[in-house]
C-alpha cells in the first residue's frame, strides 16, 4: 500500500516529534527563556507514538524520523525506538539531536535500532557555537559525535542552518572538516519561522555562493532534499538544502506529528488535524485526511511561513 496526495506525490516519510524541550536555546529556534512544560497528558505517551507509527507503516510509510525539542530529553525514547524497530525489518529509523547528550545515548540507541542520526552543528568554534545555543558547549557536541561513530552509526549528517554575520565565516572550515571525516556536512538555510522570523532579514544567507564553488570542484548527486558533492580526495561529503532559493516542495514526501499530537501535512501549513484518542481505523484515516490535505508549495517567497508554531514545536 502506499499513502498518495493530490498532486501524485508518494508520501513515505514521518517525521514524530517526542518532545518540544531542548536541553539548548538556538537562536533560530527557542526563546532564551526556554519554553513552559508541557503537562504529561499534553504530549504523546511512547504507547500513541509507536500507535501512529505502527498506523503509518500500514498506510506505506517507510521512514520515520525521531525528532524535538531535542529527542534525547524525552524519557523512554529508547522504548520508543525499540518499538518503532519491531513493526518491521524495512522501517527506517532515524533521529535528530543536537549531539550533546550523545556520548553516553549513542551505544544505547544502536542498540535500540537506530539506523541513522542527524546531528545539529551550526559552528565548530566554541564562542560561535556559544551564542547560537546560547547554553551549549561544543566539546560535548563532538564528543557526541565522535561515540556515535565510535557506536558504528557510519552515515552520520550533521546539519549546519547557515546564519550571515553569524557562522558563514566558517564556511570553507567546515568543508574542510569533510576531509578526513566520512560525514555528510548539510549546509541548510534559514527559514522565517517562530523565532528565526527576527533574525531572518539580517541573518538569511542563500547557499548560492557555496553551490557554485562545489559545482567548479565536484560532481552533483541527490539525497532526498540534499543536493550532495563530495570534493576530491574527501572521506565525506557536503549536501545543501535551500527551501527558500530553491525550494523542494514538488517532490516532498513527508508528513509531520507534534509532540501533542497534531498531523501538519506540511511544515509550513497552518492546517493541523488532531490524532489524540483516534486508534485502528480512525486513526488511519485521520493520516489519509493529512496526506490529501497536503499543499503543492509552502508560500516563504510570497508571504512567509503561515504557521504560528515554533521549530522546536514541529519537529526540525
């Protein structure tokens, strides 16, 4: 079976927010004052995360990614990806975390079926990667990095939002990295959502000056929404998504959950449908009304993002 929208795009992607705290408060992403706590009956139990994962396998979702807030803030996570793990053999398991509870949760979510992680890294300069997290200390961050790797999670990407006057300085160093480290370097740019809305108008910088130095010194290929090179003599790679410059929505494949429950048939779409209370069935159903309710394009270069919720509310 296979979830298909309006516009005949084959829908195989879940991204299934566990929580909307972080243990950081990017700058693009969280007010420095963090966000209040959800009560427990606001969030997800794991029993109603690994129902609706369990419900979009059946529907022909194949890839499902744990996101946040952060995931590895979230008690029972490692519950909840065994769980995941057990529907079935060709589910793909992936999480996003910002690395810097990963030196001790790497082995464990190995372990737990993880097949791959994203990690957020936006600087590799401890004062730069200071006031972007604002709270966050780099050498935890690699340290995360580096037990991932140590784990045997081999297809590590870590995603870098780029951020003019900020990070951009950083750019070729960063590159670099890619060396002799056999990471995919995704460099992503900033979107005017929640709270990179205040930072947008100074801070957007377009991926168009890095592409054109990849397309003099590499070849080209395609990662889902990444366009990929990888330079010569380089054990990774550097992959760049550009929603704004170049958005990707004709060939979007993913439909997102909150952590309190809300199917967003798009990241930008006010649209929400509640799946708290639904199971079976309904709950399938509830998942189709999502997939057919999905829009063609988001409306960032005509008017800007029309939901009210921030990143760390939705799910990076």
């Amino acid at each position: 079976m296979s979830l298909t929208d309006q516009y005949g795009r084959t829908i195989k992607y879940l991204r299934l927010s566990v929580t909307d705290l972080c243990n950081l408060r990017c700058i693009y992403c969280m007010p420095q004052t963090g966000v209040c706590k959800k009560s427990h009956g606001e969030i997800l139990s794991i029993e109603e995360l690994t129902e609706i994962a369990q419900a979009a396998y059946e529907l022909g979702i194949r890839k499902i990614r744990l996101t946040g807030g952060e995931p590895l803030v979230r008690k029972g996570v490692l519950t909840l990806c065994r769980n995941i793990r057990a529907i079935a053999d060709d589910v793909e398991l992936s999480l996003t975390t910002n690395g810097v509870l990963l030196s001790e949760a790497a082995k464990s979510l190995k372990e737990a079926g993880v097949d791959r992680l994203n990690i957020s890294l936006d600087s590799f300069d401890e004062k730069t990667y200071g006031a972007i997290t604002r709270v966050g200390s780099l050498s935890d961050a690699l340290e995360g990095i580096k037990a991932a790797r140590a784990a045997g999670f081999d297809n590590i990407k870590i995603n870098t939002v780029l951020l003019q006057g900020i990070n951009d300085g950083e750019i070729f160093d960063m590159i670099q990295f890619t060396k002799d480290n056999a990471v995919q370097l995704r460099f992503i740019e900033l979107m005017p959502l929640g709270e990179a809305k205040t930072l947008y108008r100074a801070s957007f910088k377009p991926i168009a000056g890095i592409e054109r130095y990849l397309r003099e010194n590499a070849r080209m290929t395609v990662d889902g929404v990444a366009r990929v090179y990888r330079l010569p003599g380089h054990k990774g790679s550097i992959g760049l998504i550009s929603p704004i410059s170049h958005d990707f929505c004709p060939t979007c494949d993913k439909i997102r959950v909150t952590c309190d429950g809300k199917l967003k048939p798009c990241l930008h779409s006010d649209r929400e449908i509640d799946l708290r209370g639904l199971h079976g069935e309904a709950l399938k159903a509830a998942l189709v009304q999502g997939v057919c309710g999905k829009p063609m394009h988001h409306h960032l270069n005509s008017g800007g993002t029309d939901t009210n919720r921030f990143m760390n509310e939705i799910g990076g």
